[in-house]
C-alpha cells in the first residue's frame, strides 16, 4: 500500500510540474509574438516590461542592441517610464573606498552582472574590476539610478586606449545657454562648438538650446573639473 501511495504522489506531482512548464510555456509564446510585433526596443520597454519581469521573477529589464556599422553594442533601459541610456568616454578620476568608480566627477557603481571587456591593446582575456586603476580610461555603458541622482549603475565596463577627448551622454538638464547639465556634469559650449541634430544635421546654438529639452544628448570635448568644454554637441534621435 505505501508503494502504490509513493507512486500516486510522483504522478501527481510530474502532472504538476508538467502544468506549470505549459503555463510557463504559453506565457513565453505570447510574449516573443508581441516582441516581434513590436514598432521598436522603445515600444519592447515602455510596453512590456511588466510581462517580461514577471515570466522571469526579475526587476529590471535591458535590451542590447547590435550596431553592425560601429560594431558596437549598446544597452537601453527602463528607468520609471522613461527610456534612457548613458555612456561616459574617460579617464577614471579615483576610486571610492566601497569601490565606485569617479569618472568626469560622476559616480559610477558596478554591480555582480557588470560586463567588463579589454578593447585596449594590451587586449586582456580576463580583464575584471582589479585591472581598473585611476588613470584607465574607459568606456561605460550604464543607466542612472536613481532616476535625477546623476549616479550612473554601470553595465559594460570596457577599457580603451588614451583618446583625444571625453565623451559624455545622458539627459540634457537645467539649461543656461551657453551651458547645459548631462546628468550632473557641467557642459559648456562657445561659439567654436558644433551644434547637432544626430545624422548630421546642422543646429544653430539657439536651436540646440530649444529643441534638447527632454531628449538624451551627447558632447565631446575636453575636461577640466568640474567642467566638459565641448566642441560638439548633438541631440540623439535613435536607438544607437
């Protein structure tokens, strides 16, 4: 009697099991339809990030997105309701005692799934959080968290060769022309600044100026804390 009772058990239970891999199954199908279906990674984000959480029991949600042409990968995230998407191009300024990184005076935190890479010539196969010293310069993709705080939580960390310049992008904040915030970072523009629409199109600085507000811009130029002197800015458009 005991075995017949076990055997019971273990049916009911692999009939149970076999549920809840269908259900889990149906789930998964309708999400990957209305994926592909989707307008953009946009629409993936803002729309169904709540179905994608709850399939998977996680909190957050990143898309990585393949640029062929740059050959360069980039990572867009959900923050609020907002999508936003951040990248610092710079030197690492210091290392904070708990192990944040201080790149253009920016607070950069890393996390256990942080995505480290050597793109640099030394070309490290296990290039990890040790190899970063102040001095390393650095590309680092991240979102901010929390929202407004200009903390950046990075995603990939890829070390590069010394460049010629800092690169900073993020949501263009508190306007004073001729200068703007990137998150936190103080951008300054003149008259020698090149102004830009992303494709190329030519702005003047009071366009810039007009149009930036509530979108993600870029600036490239040179460092001196706590300021980013620009010698172009551009408002972005895409999803690059």
């Amino acid at each position: 009697m005991v075995a017949i009772a076990k055997e019971a058990d273990a049916s009911v239970s692999r009939e149970k099991s076999l549920e809840e891999q269908l259900k889990f199954q149906k789930r998964l199908n309708n999400i990957t339809l209305k994926i592909h279906s989707a307008k953009d990674t946009n629409d993936i984000l803002l729309n169904l990030q709540g179905e994608i959480l709850s399939l998977f029991d996680a909190d957050r949600i990143t898309i990585y997105v393949v640029d062929g042409v740059k050959k360069q990968i980039v990572s867009r995230f959900k923050t609020g309701d907002e999508v936003s998407e951040i990248r610092v191009v710079a030197q690492v300024d210091a290392i904070a005692p708990y192990g944040e990184l201080v790149l253009l005076g920016l607070e950069v935190a890393t996390t256990d799934t942080t995505v480290y890479r050597d793109m640099s010539v030394a070309s490290l196969r296990d290039f990890g959080p040790a190899d970063v010293v102040v001095g390393t310069w650095l590309d680092v993709r991240g979102y901010e968290e929390p929202a407004g705080s200009g903390r950046v939580v990075a995603v990939h960390v890829v070390r590069i060769d010394p460049a010629d310049g800092v690169r900073l992008r993020g949501p263009f904040r508190d306007p004073a022309p001729p200068s703007f915030d990137i998150l936190s970072v103080l951008v300054t523009t003149s008259d020698a600044t090149r102004f830009v629409l992303e494709g190329n199109v030519r702005l003047t600085a009071a366009e810039f100026f007009s149009q930036a507000p509530g979108e993600l811009v870029e600036a490239w130029g040179t460092w001196s804390a706590p300021v980013l002197s620009a010698q172009r800015v551009e408002i972005k458009v895409s999803d690059d």
